[in-house]
C-alpha cells in the first residue's frame, strides 16, 4: 500500500509499502484510508512533511 500526498511545491511525496505503525503515525484508518488528497493546501503541505519523517520520497 503507498500513501502520497500531493505538496504545494514539487511534483508529489510517496510512501511506498506504508505499514500499520505508518496509518498510526499519520492518524489513518488502515482499513478504509482516505482516497482523496485533503482539501486545504496547507494541512496537504502538513502531510507531505509527515510522510517525509516516515522515509517517503518526492
């Protein structure tokens, strides 16, 4: 499962093989995940960041 979030600067951020410790982290449902990028730019910049502390790569 990868997880991407989609930053304000840059292409995109993914991180690939995402485990459940990762859904933890980002306080996601493992089992029903979110299918769409977050509506506001800023909390979507937020995530990005978060997903680069777990290793993701841009």
């Amino acid at each position: 499962v990868a997880i991407l979030a989609c930053p304000s600067q840059g292409d995109y951020v993914v991180l690939e093989d995402a485990a459940g410790r990762n859904f933890e982290f980002l306080s996601l449902n493992a089992r029903n995940p979110p299918r769409r990028r977050l509506a506001d730019q800023k909390a979507e910049d937020e995530f990005a960041n978060q997903l680069l502390l777990l290793g993701a790569k841009w």
